[in-house]
C-alpha cells in the first residue's frame, strides 16, 4: 500500500493534541511528525522500528515536507530509528486512542 500526498499532509493532525511524555532538552523532532511517519510507515506495511526509520529514510524532500519534518540547512531530515523508537516506548496507548476517536 501506498499512502497519497493528502493523507501524508493529513496524518501530523490526528497527533496534535498528544502531550509529548519526551523532555523539552532535546527534543528535534515534533512528536507529531513521529507518530504521522511511523502510522504511514505502518500503513504501508513495515513492521519494526528498523523497518519505519529506513521507510522514512527513503521519503523524498516532497514528502518530508507534508510529513512536517524539521528543516535543517535547508534540507527536511526524518527521525533516526532511535527516536521512533523512543517515542514509540514512551506514548502512553491511551493519549492515542483518545486521539483517534
């Protein structure tokens, strides 16, 4: 499955409203775009923290761009395998069902 530029713009929403569990110190990329490439690398069927870093490795500038990555010397960088990782462990799975109802 392949997800389209709409849903890729559309996924950082449905994240918004999560409180970030991560310390300010730190903290590079917005949760919201953490969990929107990691839903959209599960969509489209990777399994494993490994598997969701190197399909977001793999995301172009375009859709970087949609997913809300940060900018850095004018280039849109993706969160490393740890940092999905982190994140994942660290959001409770309450504060995601909440988010998706």
């Amino acid at each position: 499955m392949t997800i389209t530029a709409d849903q890729m713009r559309a996924l950082p929403q449905f994240f918004t409203d999560i409180p970030d569990p991560r310390r300010i110190q730190g903290r590079r990329h917005r949760l919201a775009t953490v969990l929107a490439i990691s839903a959209g690398a599960v969509l489209c069927g990777m399994r494993g923290y490994k598997a969701i870093a190197d399909w977001a490795n793999s995301l172009g500038q375009k859709a970087r761009e949609r997913f809300r990555c940060r900018v850095e010397k004018g280039r849109c960088i993706v969160p490393s395998e740890y940092v999905v990782r982190d994140v994942l462990i660290r959001i409770s799975s309450h504060s995601l069902s909440i988010s998706i109802i």
